[in-house]
C-alpha cells in the first residue's frame, strides 16, 4: 500500500490545478523548492489536473504556508493506493490511521471530465467513511489538520494530509453560485478572489472605488453591493440596473488614460490586454498614491507562463517597496476556478504594522 515513491526522510507535495497547467505548476514548485533549498523534482502528466512533487532532501512545508498561483491545492502525501477493490474503506484503513487524527476529511478528485464523473462515486463512499473514522477516533474536531483523499479513479489515488488553518476549498474548487442580478459572470472572480486571498468575502474594507474597463459591470456590481461607492470607467454600457440601483457613477473614458479627482481606497481592472501593460497600469495606481490597494487580472502569456508571471510580479512588489512610507507591501495572486487565461492579483500598501 505505501508506495516506494515516499522513503524515510523524503516528501511528497500534491498539488492540484486546473487541467493544462501542470507544467506552469511543476514550474513554479521547483522555483520555491530551489528558493528553500530543497532538493527534488516533479512527476506531471499533462492535463490531468495535478502534480506530485518528490522531494529527496529538505521540506517544503513552508511552500504550502505560503500558497502558490497555480496550485488550487498542495497537501502532504502519506502514502499512494493502487488498484484497491470494493472494500475500499479496509484498504484505505493504514494509511488513514498513520494520517490521523483529522477535523475533516476531503474527497478530492481532478477537475478533468473523467474526474467529475467521480463525484457520484465519492458522495455515497463519504456517508460510509466518516461514521467509521469517528467511531474509531480518527476523526476528531480539535484536531489540526485535515485528510485529502485524493482518487485519480476510482481505485487509484494519494492520501495526504493540509494543515487544517490553511483555508482549502474540497477539490481544490470553489463553485460559487451566481446571483440573478449580476451583470456578468466574470463577478464570480471577485468573489473566489476574497475567499482565497482573505478566506471571507466580508474582507474588503474600501469605502471609495475605480473599476477599470468595467462594462458591463460584475466587478462594479460586487464592490457596490457591499457600500463602496465606485467610479465605474469604460466608454461602453453598463447594466442599467447596476446604475440604477447602486452607488456606481458611469464614466465615459479610457481605462489606459482616464485619472482620478481624488486617491481612493481600491482600484480594480479586468480588461483583456497584455500582461505587461495591465501591470504598468497598476503599479501607475498604486506607486502615484491614486489607490492603496489594487484588485486585477493579468491575461497569460502562451509559454513560460509562471516565469513571466513571476518577473511582472516581482517588477510590481520592488516599485511599490521604494515607497516605505506608505506601508507594508502585500502581493497576493492565484489562479482561480473562475479564471481561465489569466490570473487574479490583489496588491496594496498597509499601515497597521
């Protein structure tokens, strides 16, 4: 049952991510592993929707602290099943026992066609599981971390465990439901975004507001259902509800040009361009002192994805750090459920340290 991929002293990282990204996620472990020494490789498939990180010397627990862009995911393996038969729950019984105890427990499989027709499966096996591990103390409510199992089908998969103060949606995947009055879907991505940069979609403090290339109006609609009153720039049409409605004010310009009167508490921008000129714009807000935080979405590039990510991210954090006087400089980016060819960023100047 223990797999020979998990000797004494080694550890294995499985990271889940949006099927076609493996190789942007194998890349982007292997930077943070040479960042903390740790020596190692990955084992990707490309799109399976997941990548095992080996590594042969170090640890990379404070990769998973840290959350990665392209890892909806990372959990520790404690060990890989194979070819188990219906008795799934005996099978599986030693490696629980060695992963417990644990608050919860995750079914886990991958975001692929082949993988959601899992779904079914895991529901009833869940109703079966969880009354035994209670029963035999395994799963416990103080405890402090959660168990993943992880089915690539429906006999195959890992067990790993996450610590259980590290917000993870199951699966790696939140689905968020879309309310009727929203303009457009693309208010979805706000929403995952708080939850998984914040872990609540209470968290945005702004009072004031700029939504960037806004029509027709999701971002717009999403900051002003919670207050904040919002300058929502774009020469097309906004939702006439959102108008009326909300305290949006519609202004006719472009995102690229268009200043503000006066600095405001949060600008965002969802507008599809390059990536390199959508950060420029961004760190325009922020270093001016227009906006203290920044909301936005960098479209991907084709190849060397996380590394051209990486380097727009970096540019961003060392232009906003020559400005101490504002605050501390917080950068956060995921690629999230509701993104597709791009990735969400919130950056923003602190004062409370």
């Amino acid at each position: 049952m223990h797999s020979d991929f998990l000797n004494s002293g080694d550890e294995t990282l499985l990271g889940l991510c949006r099927p076609g990204f493996e190789a942007d996620l194998a890349a982007e472990l292997n930077f943070h592993a040479a960042d903390n020494m740790v020596a190692g490789y990955p084992r990707a498939t490309a799109h399976s929707g997941y990548v095992l990180w080996h590594s042969q010397q170090g640890s990379m627990a404070a990769v998973m602290e840290s959350g990665l862009i392209f890892a909806r995911s990372l959990s520790l393996a404690i060990g890989q099943f194979a070819d188990i038969g219906d008795d799934r729950i005996s099978a599986l019984w030693p490696l629980l026992e060695d992963a417990a105890p644990f608050c919860e427990v995750y079914l886990d499989h991958p975001d692929t066609n082949e993988g959601r027709e899992l779904q079914r499966f895991l529901k009833g096996f869940r109703k079966a599981l969880e009354p035994r591990l209670r029963k035999a103390g395994l799963l416990r409510q103080n405890a402090r971390q959660r168990v993943h199992l992880f089915f690539s089908d429906s006999h195959n998969g890992w067990v790993s465990t996450s610590p259980a103060a590290i917000p993870l949606a199951e699966g790696g995947v939140r689905r968020l439901k879309l309310p009727s009055e929203a303009p457009s879907r693309s208010a979805l991505k706000v929403e995952e975004a708080l939850l998984r940069f914040f872990g609540s979609t209470e968290a945005l403090t702004a009072r004031t507001a700029v939504d960037l290339g806004a029509a027709p109006g999701g971002w717009s609609w999403q900051l002003a259902r919670r207050g904040i009153k919002v300058q929502a720039v774009d020469h097309g049409k906004l939702n006439a509800q959102l108008l009326d409605e909300y305290p949006v004010e519609h202004i006719y310009g472009d995102a690229f040009t268009w200043r503000p009167r006066s600095p405001v508490d949060l600008v965002v921008c969802d507008v599809v361009d390059k990536p390199a000129r959508t950060l420029q714009q961004m760190e325009k807000w922020l270093v001016q002192g227009w906006s203290r935080a920044a909301l936005f979405n960098l479209k991907l590039p084709m190849k060397r994805r996380f590394q051209e990510v990486w380097q727009l991210l970096e540019k961003l954090s060392a232009s906003m750090e020559k400005h101490p006087e504002r605050g501390q400089v917080e950068i956060k980016a995921a690629h999230l459920y509701y993104d597709r060819e791009e990735i969400t960023v919130w950056a923003a100047f602190h004062r409370d340290y």
